[in-house]
C-alpha cells in the first residue's frame, strides 16, 4: 500500500472517529442547589475528564478531600470501584489514603485500589487503561509539579476514554495552575476554608466542624463558572453552601454548667 493509500485510510478512520458522538451519561447531583443549577445536567458530568487544581501550595490536602467527596456523589450513579493512583516519589510526601478517613465520606475502603507508579507518564497510563474497565466508577491521578507528560493530547485521551465507557476520570494537580489548555470538561480550583465551630457534648470549647472549602469552577464546556462556600456533610455524604461564618469573638465558658457558653 502505497503512502497516499496509508494517509487516506487514516484520514478515513479520523473522520469516522470524530463523527461517533458521545454518549450521554448521567450527572450526580452534587447535593447544594445552588451549585447544582449552575451545573450542566445539574450536578457533576460523569463520563468526562475533570481537573481538580489547588488554590495554593498549601491547599492540596484540601484539594484531595473535596475530590474524595465528589467521588461519593458519582458512586451515587456509578457503582464500581475507584483507582487511586500516585508516583512513588509524591506518595512519600503525602502517605497513604487513610480507610477510616474514607469511611466518613461514604467510600468503601475496600473497593478503593491505590496504586503506586515510578513515572508520571504512567500515572496517565494506568487512567487510561482503568477508564475501560467495566468494573470501574471513577480513576483519580496526581500529577506532579514537574510533570510534562500531561498536555492537550493526553487529555483528549482520557476525555474519549471517559466518555466512551461512562467512567469518570480526575486529574490532580500539585500546583494552582496547569498552564496549558486542555480537553477536560471542567476544571476546579480549590482552597481551604476554615470550618464553623461544632459544640459537641463533655466539651468545654467547641471542636472543628465539617469539611470546608472555597470551590471554583473556572472551566466548563456548558454550564456556568462560579464560585462557592462548600462544606461536606458526613450525614447525607453530599455537599452543601456553608453558611458564613459569625463573630469569631471567644464566648465565656462556664465549666460548672457542663461547658455550655455562658452570658457575656
């Protein structure tokens, strides 16, 4: 077969590629209207490639806990399993996923798989190859600061994954900004917000409350981009608007009535 022959036969299955439309998969409702009616198919699009980007330096533990928490929510459309996967060099860093900790977000441990890559390329791999699998919900990734390997065409790869087979693929990153353009369908920026103070009983103060972060969209194929005060509640394992904060100034604690804050 001759080069013109080998050129028109790709051009060929391009065309047939790109006229294919994707499937419609559902969204999961991510549980505060607000956030909800912003979104397309009101609630977070599965099916597709997300990007979960920390605000600063400082806020990709945040960034983590508030993507745990959207794992939930599309496990409330999607059952299956979900594939966490690091470089080994960014797992001494960090640690391990903590069980109990996925416990309080309603994630089974044990349908959890974390898995351990030497390279950053591969954590694109292994994305890729789990995005196929009928077995899995959601694959989750984190890219190192340094990492090249995650460009336009990467992206485009996950994405047709994704939304060929219905699976929902994350890519973390370790910086708060990618500087590129990719082919993710929304990408999020997160930071981490203090929690309101929660009164619990035998205590003289109160302890710290739900999870709370400052989540913005900043890109999205349909829908609009905004920004929110989002808490995670342990109860219905879905997300809500926080309530603003009220005066921080310190109540007089009485000990003798049982810790409970006194008149000023």
């Amino acid at each position: 077969m001759s080069s013109l022959q080998n050129l028109a036969a790709l051009r060929a299955r391009i065309t047939e590629t790109e006229r294919i439309s994707p499937q419609a998969w559902p969204s999961a409702p991510m549980g505060a209207a607000g956030i909800d009616a912003a979104l397309p198919g009101r609630g977070l699009v599965t099916g597709a490639l997300h990007e979960l980007l920390p605000a600063s330096h400082a806020d990709l533990s945040a960034t983590l806990g508030f993507g745990l928490g959207a794992l939930r929510r599309i496990l409330e459309t999607r059952a299956g399993h979900i594939l966490f996967v690091l470089p080994s060099f960014v797992a001494f860093d960090m640690g391990r996923l903590y069980p109990i900790g996925l416990a309080a977000y309603g994630i089974d441990p044990n349908r959890l798989v974390h898995l351990r890559v030497a390279k950053p390329v591969n954590v694109l791999w292994a994305l890729e190859e789990a995005l196929s699998h009928p077995a899995v919900a959601a694959a989750i990734g984190i890219l190192p600061e340094n990492d090249r390997a995650y460009d336009f065409t990467a992206s485009r790869r996950l994405s047709m994954r994704a939304g060929r087979h219905g699976a929902t693929a994350f890519i973390v990153g370790t910086r708060p900004d990618l500087g590129l353009s990719t082919a993710a369908d929304m990408r999020w920026r997160i930071g981490a917000e203090a929690s309101a103070p929660a009164w619990r009983t035998g205590q003289y103060r109160p302890g710290l409350g739900a999870p709370r972060w400052r989540v913005e969209l900043i890109k999205t194929r349909k829908g609009v981009t905004g920004v929110w005060p989002v808490e995670w509640d342990h109860e219905t394992l879905s997300f809500r608007v926080a309530a603003p904060l009220g005066d921080r100034t310190p109540l007089r604690v009485d000990r003798r009535r049982g810790g409970q804050p006194a008149a000023a």
